[in-house]
C-alpha cells in the first residue's frame, strides 16, 4: 500500500472538495497515512477537525479504515496491469516511478471509494454534506494552523 508521506507532506486542505464535499480528501490522505504509520504529526479520527466529519456521519474509524483498506485490496490487481500497459506504451519515455503511479492510483481509488461508500452506500443526506461544508466554511483560517 502506499499513502502519503505525513511526516514530510502535509494533506490536502480542508476546504479542498472532493465529490463536493469538503474535509473527505484530507481525511482520505490522513487515513491513509495512518494505515501505514506515516501520520507524523497528523491525527486521524480524533483531531476536531476530522470529528466535525465523522460526528456528522456517525461513522467509526475503524469502518472508514475499512473502507480505504477494501479499495486497496480490490484494485491491486488492476492496478498492476495498468502499469504494465503504461509501461508498454511507453518504452521510449519511462518517466513514471512505479512507485509514484501506484502512490497516484492508490489515491485515486480511495478517494473514489471513499466518495461512492458515503454517498452510495451509507446513503448520507446532502444536508449532512452541507452541513460539513458551512462547518468548515464558518471556521477561521487561523483554526486550521493548530489542527493537524
């Protein structure tokens, strides 16, 4: 699996939308971090910022974990065979680490995981989603120096 390196990157922002939601994508990126233990400073699941999130979904963070870990697992495979096609295709400008086309496509599968679980699957209300949305709009931007 490969995630984010939070002990040297920061996440995505909180304002950041993801599937018009705001907060997912940097919970995603600490979430992702913390499977593999290279949170560094960040804090998932009990940081004020990331309970605004799951207090308004009424999720675990062993469930959202869950979530993440099944979307690694169901596209390794798949992902593999694109880097071989790439490769192919490619010959004559291997330009791409495989390490960064995983890294990009472990990304890509979480977050539409991540996006299609709370919207398809938990069914979350939009109003929960907005709810979110002015949450984090209400909030200064000196409140996201102190919240990792």
């Amino acid at each position: 699996m490969f995630a984010i390196d939070l002990r040297t990157n920061e996440p995505r922002s909180p304002h950041d939308e993801l599937g018009g939601i705001k907060l997912l994508a940097r919970i995603i990126d600490k979430a992702r971090a913390t499977i593999l233990g290279t949170q560094g400073q960040y804090i998932f699941f009990d940081c004020p910022l990331d309970r605004v999130f799951f207090d308004a979904i009424d999720v675990s963070a062993d469930e959202f974990l869950e979530v993440l870990r099944c979307a690694y697992l169901s596209h390794q495979s798949c992902n593999a065979n694109a880097l071989a096609d790439l490769r192919e295709s490619l010959e004559s400008m291997p330009q791409i680490s495989d390490d960064r086309f995983f890294a990009f496509m472990e990304s890509r599968d979480a977050d539409s995981a991540a996006l299609t679980w709370l919207i398809e699957q938990r069914r979350t209300p939009a109003s929960v989603l907005a709810a979110i949305n002015a949450a984090v709009d209400c909030l200064p931007p000196e409140a996201f120096v102190d919240w990792a």
